[in-house]
C-alpha cells in the first residue's frame, strides 16, 4: 500500500472528519513543537509501537518537513494495514504551520538534540580553526576530530555527540520522558 501526499488544507479537513494525525518525529521533537490532537509515535520506535485505528480510518503521518515520512513511507504503510488509508502531510509541520494552522510549542523544552549537534559541532569547529591561525596549528586537530565524528555518525548512526549531549543537565526532562515512555 501507497501512502498518498496531501496538503495541510486536505489533512485538516480530514483530521476534522475524524482522521488520526501521527507525528513521527522523535519525543525531544514532539516536546518542543507540535500540531494540537496529534498521536506521537516515534519513527526509532515504530517497530515496537502499536496504532490503534479503526477499520476504514484514514491515518496522516508528518514530520517536521515531509523527508522522514517520505523516507519511511514503506515502514509507516506496513503499520497501519490493509483496512486504513495513508497519507504523507506534504511538507509536514512546517507546511502545516505556513498555511496558518495552530501548533503547540512549549520553548521550555531544549532545543532538538539533532540542533544541539549542529550547534556544537559548529562552535568546536569554528573555535579550533580560530585557534589553530592565531594561537598554534596543533588546535586545527579540533575541527579534524568534529569532521570524523560526523562522517562516521554518518556511516554508522552512532553520534557520540549527541549521546554526551543527551545527558546534558538542561535535557534531563527528555531523558525522564524517554525512560517513563
């Protein structure tokens, strides 16, 4: 089974039909930002998770931009079975925010923890470099050492990083969600 793109006028006019909307994206995601009613299961946790649909019910699943659920089409028309309807929210929450509809954002939630890589990755890049032109070439090992952590989380999905940053004192609350969840 295909899941079909929709627009986020088709996926309301849906949802108030009695669709079910689920958000793929993962909790530290779904914490932060989301659109109001939407059923989070998370895309790392699909093969475990369970969706509770009602014969004939067409379900709609997003993201933040569209490219994971188009990624995980396959995966996510597997679990909703022969019985439902699929769809993709084309262009997910930020489509869904662009055209005007309401979200649910809570901004004390740390920032996505794939942002706070970007962010450190960055920093410790960029700071190496600055060092290693005005205070000694060894510091140029500094964005050496980023650079091969990212290709290899890019190879392997292993992102030291982001698992040093998982237990940083401002994302406890995601780690307490994680393990009641």
């Amino acid at each position: 089974m295909a899941l079909h793109s929709i627009t986020p006028e088709e996926a309301k006019r849906m949802i108030g039909e009695g669709a079910l909307l689920v958000d793929i994206r993962e909790a530290d995601e779904y914490a932060r930002e989301r659109i109001p009613g939407a059923l989070h299961v998370a895309v790392s946790q699909l093969d475990t998770a369970a969706l509770a649909t009602r014969q004939g019910q067409a379900v709609i699943f997003h993201c933040r931009s569209g490219m994971r659920t188009e990624v995980h089409a396959a995966q996510l028309a597997d679990k909703i079975g022969p019985a439902c309807q699929g769809f993709v929210l084309e262009g997910g929450l930020d489509a869904w925010k662009k055209a005007g509809f309401p979200v649910s954002a809570d901004r004390r939630q740390p920032v996505e923890l794939q942002r706070q890589v970007q962010i450190a990755a960055g920093a410790m890049a960029f700071v190496g470099t600055l060092l290693g032109l005005l205070v000694s070439e060894w510091f140029l090992i500094v964005p050496g050492f980023v650079g091969v952590g990212l290709v290899v989380a890019g190879i392997t999905g292993f992102c030291g990083l982001a698992r040093l940053l998982r237990h940083m004192p401002w994302n406890q609350s995601l780690m307490v969600h994680r393990r009641a969840g």
